[in-house]
C-alpha cells in the first residue's frame, strides 16, 4: 500500500519527543526530595514561565507530577519526610551561621552548628516516621486476623492499641537531641518542652474544666512573682547560676540605684564595679545587715564598715548620715528618704523603657504589618497601649525589687530573713506583671523558662540535688510524650504554633488548616484505622 500523498511528510514521533521537555531519571529522586509538586506549580507560575529559556527547558507542571508523584502512600509520606527534614537541617544551618554573623561570633563554631542542625531534622524525620508506624501498626493490630496475637500479649496489644500509642511512639524521636553537644542549648530546648508541656496539660483542664470555673485575673502572669523571686535571689548570691543577658538588662535600667562612678570622681582613686556592688549587697545580707555608721558624724569610729565591705567604702563613706541602713546607703547614698529614690528611678528610666519596647514590639509587628494598612488607628492604639503596659511592667518589677531591699532593711528585724527577703522582694516586683497579664504572656513563660534553668543551676552548685547523664534528653522526650497526648485529646489544648509544630511533625501539613498534599494520607491513615 502506497503512502497518501496528501499527508504530507512523516513525523519522526522521536522528535516530537524531544521538543517537550522531561524528567531525567538521574535528576527525578533529588527532585522528588527537593520541591514538591504544588511547590513546583508556584515555582514555574512565577519564575520558570517567565524566561523563554526556561520554559523551553523546564517540564511543564502536569509532567513534572507525573514524574515525581508516587501511586505509593507510603511513599509518597516518604519523600515528604524527608523532604521537610532536609529544610529543617539547612533553615537551621544558615539561621546559625547568620545569627553568628551578625553576633560577630562566627570562630571554629562549624561542628556545633552542624550537630544542632542534624539532631533537629533527624527528630523532625523520625517523628513522621515512627508516627506513620505505630499508626498502621495499631490499625492492623484491630483487624480481626490480629487477635491471637492479643490474645498471647495482652498488656503489649492493650498499649499499641491504644489512641495515644502513635503519639508516645514517636517521642522517641525526641533521643536524637543526644546528637547535639552536653552544653546550654539541650538544657534551653529541654526546659522549653517542659514548659511547653506544662502549658498544654493546663489548656486541655481549662478546655475539660477540670479546675472548674476560673477567675478572670487567674493566668500565666502567676509563674512571675515566684520566677522574679528566684532569679533575683539569684541574681545577688549565685549569679554564676544566672542568665547573663537577664543581668545586663537588670543593670542597665536600674535607675540609680546601682552607683557609677561620678564623672568629676578622680581616676587614681578606686571605685567599686557594677558587679561589685551587687557582691557587696549580698554580703551585707550574710553579715545580717549590720547599721550604718556614717563616718561623717563618727569620723573617728575604727571600723565604720566591716572587712567584706571595704570596696563600698567610696559609695558608703559619702552617705547621707540620716541613713541607718547599710543597704539604703548602698542604694541611694546621696538621698535619705527611699520613698523619693523610688519615684526618681521612674522618672529616669521608664522614658528610655518606653523607647526600648516602642522600637521591640514595632519590628515584632511587622509581620502583621496588614493589620496597620486596614486599620492604622486600631493597631497603632494596641501597640502603644502594649509598649506602655510592658514598660510599667518592667520598669516596676525591677525598680520594685530594688526599693523592697530598702522597705525590708528598715521594717524587719536584721537576723530575720537577712538573705531569703530577697527572694521576697523579687517577688514582689513579680506582681506588676499583673499590669500586663492579657499581652505578656511570652514574656511570662520566658522568665519561667530562665527561672527553671537558673534554680536548677543553683540547686547543683549548692549541692541539693544531683544531675543524671542525659538527664535533659529524658525530659525532652517525655514533654514530648505529654505535648503528643494532649494534642490528641483536645487539638485546640494546643493551640497557636505550637498546635502547628505537632501537625507538621505528624506529616499532616504546616498551614493552619493543614492543607497540604500529606493530609490526604493521614487521612486515608485514619479510614484505613476505622
């Protein structure tokens, strides 16, 4: 049979081929493991379609699914897996290595950013992993064929039976933080689960009212007065076992009552450091808060202060001599009435507080910088109402610890209390965090977080209790444990991001609604359970 003339020339289907661009197989796994096909799609809708060349090159989106999807579920969580753990390891080598950057620390750190990098994504991969496990290993473990088998193992079935089974499985994932050096960040992620956990017990009893109805001022700001407390105890007499930063912050708003050296103070005279001053504080207190005698009207007295407090003598010796207390004229030497010193430390520091937090919460707020176009007035009323409740927050709670040093030393007797009123009059200050108890919650929880880090610390070095190898691993994974189980019983328990962390850690997506391509396979997971 002859070829119709008409059809004009044969087509080479090879070439036809050739001019649709496809997936090379070499490339197809470090792209399944790479970009994801909904991912693909707004990739080549806003870069690859915009260039004639890459257009020309790069597969259309329909082929690209094609190629990379799986007909697998399990497959298909797999790739995700691994996929997002890959993300978590490089986010978070290239958000230490910016962070040490721009913190001017960036010296022979490699090694321990990469650790901390491979630890996280390893437990982000083996929680989806063993989640998906323990899930289909229950949903088979119902099926009918399965009952000999919960017949010979009762106690074993009954647990990988149960509805928190998957949940508790994957915790296990949380013994890859052992990756990571023993130093403070295993101790920081540890406590943070912890209170992380504590939270969410205390969610599902509020959502289960299990302690009944609450009152309205009953909230986070309660963990304060006992935080402030502990830390300024610690703050005063073990700051080896205090967060740095906490006691930069502490002094440079102090507001006076820490003396600097006058300007016109002469050189070659010595004169106490910052640091000093707070020692000396502490061994006025261990010496029972001796009086002050003022070398002013007792120029002639042999030892106006004792010897552990020699290095206050050019704060001290100038004193007012209506002082009577040590601690007063450690204080505010240059004023007699506590009362004054107390309103003076307001007027000089919350301004500079003002403008510390006004320029904080206005960069926190520009991810909600949408809310500022819709409705100006309305968002900027909320932020200066926020700026002004943390700064009287602040301002009151350290102003307040240092003024109750001052009430205490004239009010009760010296051998009472000399050292524990100061944990006292960190409490005190800790109930001006009432002021902000609607808008200050991570500021609560942080100084809970420190506070628990720095008791820790103090109850070791004192010799009160005593540490385990891998202590801070066992509590990672059982907070984990906990956070899984409340997640299960009640998801709004664990709201927020936090609520987000445990459903993108299950494989069920990261959004707020979890409309990711893997929560069709968790569900498929739970109609295959059923």
């Amino acid at each position: 049979m002859s070829p119709d003339p008409s059809a004009g020339p044969p087509v080479d289907p090879s070439a036809s081929k050739r001019t649709r661009p496809v997936v090379h197989p070499v490339s197809l796994n470090p792209l399944r493991y790479t970009v994801s096909p909904k991912e693909y799609a707004l990739l080549h809708s806003y870069l690859l379609s915009r260039s004639s060349i890459l257009r020309r090159r790069a597969p259309s989106i329909k082929r690209y699914e094609d190629a990379v999807e799986s007909k697998s579920i399990g497959s298909q969580y797999n790739v995700s897996a691994v996929r997002d753990a890959l993300r978590v390891l490089l986010g978070c080598q290239a958000g230490l290595t910016a962070w040490e950057v721009i913190s001017g620390m960036l010296s022979a750190r490699g090694r321990k950013r990469k650790t901390i990098s491979l630890s996280l994504s390893l437990v982000l991969l083996l929680h989806r992993l063993l989640y998906r496990f323990f899930t289909l290993l229950r949903a088979n473990l119902l099926l009918p064929s399965s009952s000999p088998f919960r017949r010979r193992n009762p106690r074993l079935s009954s647990f990988l039976t149960s509805t928190s089974a998957p949940a508790v499985g994957a915790s296990i994932s949380g013994f890859m933080l052992g990756i990571c050096p023993t130093d403070q960040f295993r101790v920081k992620v540890a406590i943070w689960a912890l209170v992380r956990a504590a939270e969410g017990v205390f969610s599902l009893g509020d959502l289960e009212k299990w302690w009944g109805e609450l009152p309205w001022w009953f909230g986070s700001w309660l963990v304060m007065p006992v935080s402030c407390g502990q830390l300024l105890h610690a703050f005063v007499f073990d700051r080896d076992c205090f967060p740095k930063a906490y006691g930069d912050f502490i002094v440079k708003y102090d507001g006076g009552y820490i003396q600097r050296r006058p300007d016109d103070y002469p050189s070659t005279l010595p004169w106490p450091g910052t640091y000093e001053i707070v020692d000396g504080l502490a061994n006025i207190a261990k010496l029972k808060h001796p009086k002050f005698i003022s070398p002013t009207l007792f120029p002639n007295h042999p030892a106006p202060l004792p010897p552990p407090l020699t290095s206050l003598a050019p704060i001290v010796s100038p004193a007012h001599p209506v002082l009577t207390s040590l601690s007063c004229a450690t204080l505010h030497p240059a004023d007699p009435s506590c009362l004054r010193a107390y309103v003076t430390y307001y007027i000089r520091t919350l301004p500079a507080l003002v403008r510390f937090f006004t320029v904080v919460l206005a960069v926190f707020s520009l991810p909600r910088y949408m809310a500022f176009l819709q409705k100006p007035s309305e968002a900027t009323a909320t932020l200066v109402s926020n700026v002004v409740k943390l700064s009287l927050f602040v301002g009151g709670a350290v102003g307040t610890s240092f003024a109750s040093i001052c009430l205490f030393a004239n009010v009760l007797p010296t051998a009472f209390l000399p050292t524990r009123r100061y944990f006292l009059s960190g409490f005190l200050g800790g109930l001006f965090s009432l002021l902000s108890f609607s808008s200050g919650r991570g500021q609560f929880l942080y100084t809970l977080r420190e506070s628990i880090d720095s008791c820790w610390k103090v109850g070791k070095k004192h010799g009160w209790w005593r540490g385990i190898k891998g202590g801070d691993i066992l509590v990672f994974v059982a907070s984990l444990m906990v956070m899984n189980a409340v997640y299960d019983m009640r998801r709004d328990a664990m709201a927020g991001v936090m609520g987000r962390v445990l459903q993108g850690a299950r494989g069920k997506g990261w959004g707020r609604e979890g409309k990711d391509a893997i929560k069709s396979v968790s569900q498929e997971m739970d109609r295959k359970e059923k």
